[in-house]
C-alpha cells in the first residue's frame, strides 16, 4: 500500500495454469447479508494511520464500511470528523494465512486522489510491545493498488527489508489497464515457498521469486493478514491533488476467497 517503483507494460492474454488447482477453499466472505461487515471476519483500522493521507478511518462506522446488494462498499466521504475532512474504510482480516492462494473481485473508484488498494502484511506488525515487528521487516504484499491521478494503470508491489521504495530498492510492475475503474476486475495472488505470483483477471502479471537468501529479501514464510482500504490522497494517490468531484468515492468488493 506504500508508495512503489513502477514498471509500464501491457497486459499479454497468456492462458495460465489455475492457482487453486491444488487447493481447497478454507475462508471465504461472499457480503451477502446487508448492514456492516461481519465483525467475526474483520477488524477495523482507526485513525489517521499512514502516509500523509487525508482520511481519518473510522470504527465500525456503517457510512464508511456496509455490505449492500452482495458487495462490500468502502465509502470515502468529504466530511469533518476527528480532526479530518474525510472519513473512510481500512479493514482487515482476523485470520492471517501462509502460503495461500487469494482472490478479490472489486471496481475500484476513478478520480485524482483516490488510492484503493487489496494487499497484505506479516501478522507481526500488528502484534504489541516486544513482539511486534516494524515495516519493511514485516512484509508487505501489494495484491493491488490503483491511484486516481493515473486511470490506466493497476500496480503490483512487495516490500522488505532488502526491497522497498525507502530504499531505492522497489520491486513491482505497473500494467496498463486503460479505464481500470469502469469494470470490476479479479485480482489474485498466488503464494508458494518459493515465489509470489500476482493475477489480473486470471492472468499472471508479476513474480516475485525467493532469492533463498534470508528473511530480509524474504519475510514471506510467516503468516499475513489481509487488508482492503480506500486511501484519499497521501505521498502517492495525492501527488496531483484531490478533486473534490470524487466524493462519495466507493470501493466495491464482490468477494474475498482464500484457498489453501
């Protein structure tokens, strides 16, 4: 979810072996049941978390994070609250998995300075005292990000000690996907021992290989929880400024599968 080196090619229709060939489904959220997401499933970020960005996410707030017609809405709203003038959604899983298949199907919002992202980070950051472990060291696994400012564009990203944009060191891809939020799209990654391969609309579109050369280039044996936020502006989705235009801004996520 944290800014990316970014690499521009097209998205080749290449048929692909199925991910889940192998796996069985072991946790689902299909958002069928109206009202606010199931508290048994997810655990809301709150406040203003991270990079500059301009939402205060709120807790358990239904304007912010509701289920509706079988989707879950985030909804970013141009409002004042807790110090901030917008109000959002960042929520997580309560389960974290190991060497799994994901998949989300969701339509993430057009407009400059939205920044939605489906990504991943090793359960030890959110863990306290002693125990917890900081960002990059963590892991970070960027199943999807998209940023307003640049309509045409999907990105797809990890982070670690050896490889993040704090170094200089990013690795990741940029797709060109032109008119990304006019359609829902399935995004999917497939995680093994000995790589991470990313998905768009079951095409492989990025690999991340394990170098075998420790936890620095590799935080990725531990377990990961799932995240799904709508960022408004920030060192990224902000860099040209936010139109107003954009509120109410939706992100609507049709389901989360996980396979295993």
């Amino acid at each position: 979810m944290l800014t990316a080196m970014v690499l521009g090619m097209t998205l080749a229709a290449v048929p692909v072996e199925d991910p889940k060939r192998d796996r069985k489904l072991v946790w689902h959220d299909e958002f069928e049941q109206a009202g606010a997401p199931n508290p048994d499933n997810w655990v809301p970020e709150v406040g203003k978390i991270r990079n500059n960005e301009l939402q205060y996410y709120t807790d358990r707030r239904i304007e912010n994070a509701y289920q509706n017609g079988g989707q879950l809405v985030i909804e970013a709203k141009k409002e004042n609250f807790q110090g901030s003038t917008v109000t959002s959604a960042s929520l997580t899983t309560r389960k974290a998995w190991t060497h799994v298949y994901i998949e989300v199907k969701a339509q993430v919002p057009a407009g400059k300075g939205t920044w939605p992202a489906i990504w991943m980070l090793g359960e030890g950051h959110r863990l306290a005292g002693d125990r917890r472990v900081g960002w990059p060291a963590c892991g970070e696994i960027d199943i999807m990000e998209y940023v307003g400012f640049s309509p045409d564009k999907l990105h797809y990203n990890i982070h670690c000690q050896k490889y993040n944009h704090g170094a200089g060191r990013g690795k990741g891809i940029a797709i060109d996907a032109p008119g990304a939020a006019s359609q829902p799209h399935v995004w999917g990654l497939d995680w093994r021992r000995d790589r991470l391969d990313f998905y768009q609309d079951g095409k492989k579109v990025f690999t991340f290989a394990n170098e075998h050369t420790g936890n620095a280039a590799w935080p990725y044996d531990k377990p990961a929880y799932l995240l799904l936020n709508l960022a408004i502006g920030g060192s990224w989705g902000g860099q040209k400024g936010v139109d107003d235009a954009i509120f109410p801004a939706k992100f609507k996520i049709d389901y989360v599968r996980v396979y295993q």
